[in-house]
C-alpha cells in the first residue's frame, strides 16, 4: 500500500475512534433516560392498578393496606412490590392475593408471579395522606440481659403506628433517640390521656439503649421522683440521690403535672435539670398540657421546660385507630379481620381503651372456641354496660380478695408477694375489662400505683387468659360473683 492510502487509512481510523468516543457517554445518557422513562412507566402502571383497586375493595382496606405501597420491578414474568411492612404484606396475601392477582393482569396483558419485599417507610407523611402510617416493619428482638428498669421492652418505634395526629412527636422522638443531647433538648411532649406519650419516651429509651447499654437512662414519673426526693431528705441520703439522677445521660419523667405545688421537689428537679444540660445530657418530659398551662410550677421551671422542642399528640384518628388495632393484635399472635378492627375503631376513643377492648374481644373469642367477628366485637362493645353499674371497684377488689384469701391492705400495700401480685393484676385487668377504668383511676384504687404498672398487669393477664385455662376458669368465676 502506498504512502498516500496509508496515511488515508490512519486519519480515518483516527476520526472513527474519536467518532466512538463521543457516541459513549452518549449511549450512557441514553440508557440512563430509557430507565427514567421505564421507572415513570412503571410508577403510571401502578397507579392505574392502585386506582382499580380502590374500586374493588373498601376505602378502610385500601388505605390501611395498598394506599403506601409501590412497584420495584416488572419484566415478563414476575412483578415486585414494596408494602410498609411483613404484616402488611401478610395482610394481603390473606384477604386480597386474588383481587391483586387479577388486576395486575388486567393492566399487565397476561398472569405474573407477584413478589412482594418490606421497605421502612418515611416517617414524613404527605399532608394530603390520611391513611395510618406503620412506622415500620414490627421487629421482635431480645434486649440484652439487665435491661432498663421500668421501661418495657416492647415499646419501641418500630411498633408505633404513625399518622397526622402524632407525626411530628414521633419525628421529633426519633431525632433525639438517634443523637441525644444534640438536637430537642429538652423535648417536651403533651397530649390528652391514652395518646401513646409514654410509649414515644419508653421508645426513646429503648433505641438510646440498644445503642449503649452502658449508658446511664433514667426513666421515672412525677411521682416516683418525688417519693425518691421525699425519701432521701427522710433518711438524710440527698447526695445519694442526687448523684443519681445529675450523672444520667438520659432522663425521661414522664406525667410532670404532678409536679405542681410540690415546692422541695421542683427546686431539686430545677438544679437537676440544669446539671445535666451543662453535662450535654438529654432530658424528655411528658405532661397532659403545654407547659405555661401547668398551674403551680415555678416558672424558672417552666421556662426551662419551654426552652427546647415542645410538641403536641393529640386524639388518634379513625385510620391511626384501626392501624394500632392490628398492630396490638399482631404483637398478640391475633389475626384480626380488618371489618373488626374498623367497628372498633369506629366506637373507641382513646389508645388505652383500644387495647382493653381488644383484649375483650379476643377473650371472647377464644371463650366460644372460634374465630374474632363482627358480632363478637359489637357484643363487647354494646354489651350490658349499664348493668355493671350495679358493682363498683371496691367489689371488683372484694371478690378477688375473698377468692384468693388476701386482704384488700396488702392488695394495695408494698408487698410484691407472688400471691398478691397475681391477685393484684387480676383486679387491674378486672377493673379494666368490666368496668372500663382509666388506668390512672385503677392505679389509684390499688394504693397510688403508676398507670405504666396498672397497663402491665392489665396486658400480662389479657395474653395469659387466653393460654392459662385454670386463670380463666378463675376470672369467669369472679366475675359471675361480682355481677350476682
């Protein structure tokens, strides 16, 4: 080959070369916006399946189970979808894989394997989102040994059911569990009665313990900090106490209301809290009103209270309801028909109340030896109420003391006897069931305890009635001698 044509041959190649170059990230960019336009495909495809859906199924299903949900994948055979958590997804399988099945064909063209994965949601939900929000999947995972004192392991973020009216508590709850003392400091959470305020500190907590174990977190109530200061001027051990409570990293007290008028024991809590916020530790308080309404507390005391991030939860709505129903009855090893829980939710006010009488309906349930339904749980909830107006709690507390041969001054004593425990939480559960007392009112009734300790013995006899056939036998009993 001459000269001439060689050289030719190089400059072509030459410009070809150059020529691929350019074209390569061009190809990139092209592959990059055939998967945009795929995944916004994809995104409309399931749009369309959510809309036909919502047609097919009641407006309560759809939001409670498909409304947060989303498409990962499709190809030719299969298709992947995220749902908020293992329950949910189980939920679906159960009561709606047919309904699902067929309509994803219909949009689809022809039958694929559906594939479903759990995803944590944000915790950040959409303001036009009325749906309930399940925090997360609801993971049981053993704490280790010595965990926290008064904190019960189960009350955890992951099992908190999420929606408008408690969003941003639990926002800011998460915040100040993952980095304490840097951010919220102190946070202050209100709301009525039966909100889940106790579960977002005993939440934080927990997280804050799992992190570090050796870290020192206190969590008490107004009333046992004040029986600590009370006890330790007492005995002249008020360098004890104080050691106590200035070296935490975290302190939660929750119920501060109480705190009102108790002169000794505000200024103790005012030095307190300023030691620890001077150490960089992390203080969360919970009352049933902001702090400036809280009458009788000083204000250098309220003024400190105020100077973090303080937030509201207020009453639960229908779909956060209904979402804490299946969450509880879950945590129960119950499978609870989305009819039922919506009746229930539907005529209960408050999260405690929720608990009792889901508590009631499973009892029930397992009593006729057969599934939860929609009569059982209008049985419970329209029963003869009226009637058992007749008793009160002292006869609740009678009976219970005359079955178990204890006297009602040790029932409401100190003594933690295995005898009088198990008596004690029978009447909490009793008192709870039948006559749908408040837990601060049971706790009073049982000599000033703790409602945190009266949902304890409530919850442990409602799971352990429904194993324990003798306990049963036991209960029903009392119960017939109450009502006469």
């Amino acid at each position: 080959m001459r000269k001439k044509e060689i050289d030719l041959v190089l400059s072509l190649d030459k410009k070809l070369s150059t020529s691929l170059n350019c074209l390569l990230p061009l190809t990139a960019l092209v592959l990059f916006f055939r998967k945009s336009y795929m995944e916004k495909d994809q995104k409309k495809l399931w749009e369309n399946i959510l809309a036909s859906l919502e047609t097919e199924i009641s407006r309560a299903n759809f939001l409670t189970l498909f409304r947060n949900t989303s498409i990962i994948s499709l190809d030719q055979d299969s298709i992947t979808i995220a749902a908020q958590s293992s329950m949910i997804i189980d939920l679906i399988q159960k009561r709606f894989l047919d309904t699902l099945t067929k309509t994803i064909a219909q949009h689809v063209g022809h039958p694929v394997q559906i594939l479903f994965i759990p995803k944590i949601v944000s915790t950040v939900q959409p303001e036009d989102d009325d749906s309930p929000l399940f925090a997360q999947e609801i993971i049981r995972t053993k704490l280790p040994i010595g965990h926290l004192p008064r904190v019960r392991p189960d009350f955890t973020f992951q099992n908190i059911a999420v929606s408008s009216s408690n969003q941003l508590a639990f926002v800011s709850a998460t915040t100040v569990a993952k980095n304490p003392g840097s951010s919220y400091n102190p946070l202050f959470i209100y709301g009525p009665t039966g909100v889940g305020k106790t579960h977002l500190m005993q939440a934080i907590a927990n997280e804050v313990y799992s992190q570090d174990p050796n870290r020192k977190i206190i969590y008490t109530t107004s009333e046992e900090f004040t029986n600590e200061v009370v006890e330790a001027i007492r005995s002249n051990q008020t360098q004890n106490m104080k050691k106590r409570f200035r070296n935490a990293a975290l302190l939660i007290i929750d119920d501060v209301q109480f705190l009102a008028g108790k002169d000794k024991v505000q200024e103790e809590l005012f030095h307190t809290f300023n030691i620890l916020m001077d150490h960089g530790a992390q203080i969360v308080l919970s009352s049933d009103r902001p702090p400036h309404e809280i009458k009788k507390l000083e204000a250098r005391l309220s003024s400190r209270f105020s100077g973090g991030l303080t937030v509201d939860v207020e009453e639960p709505d229908f779909e956060l309801k209904t979402a804490i129903l299946l969450i509880k009855a879950k945590k129960f090893g119950v499978d609870l028909p989305i009819n039922v829980a919506k009746i229930i939710a539907e005529s209960v006010t408050d999260t405690r109340t929720l608990e009792g009488v889901l508590l009631r309906v499973i009892t029930e349930a397992s009593s006729m030896e057969g599934e939860i339904t929609e009569q059982i749980a209008t049985r419970a909830l329209n029963g003869k109420k009226p009637e058992q107006n007749h008793f009160h709690a002292d006869d609740i507390i009678k009976s219970v003391c005359e079955y178990y041969d204890v006297k009602p001054t040790q029932i409401k004593g100190p003594k933690r006897d295995a005898s009088l425990v198990r008596a004690r939480q029978i009447i909490m559960y009793l008192l709870k069931t039948e006559l749908k007392l408040p837990l601060v009112e049971i706790g009073n009734a049982l000599g000033g305890r703790d409602h945190t300790t009266i949902m304890y013995g409530v919850e442990k006899m409602g799971k352990l009635v429904l194993t324990d056939e003798r306990l049963h036998e036991e209960i029903m009993g009392i119960t017939k001698t109450v009502r006469g």
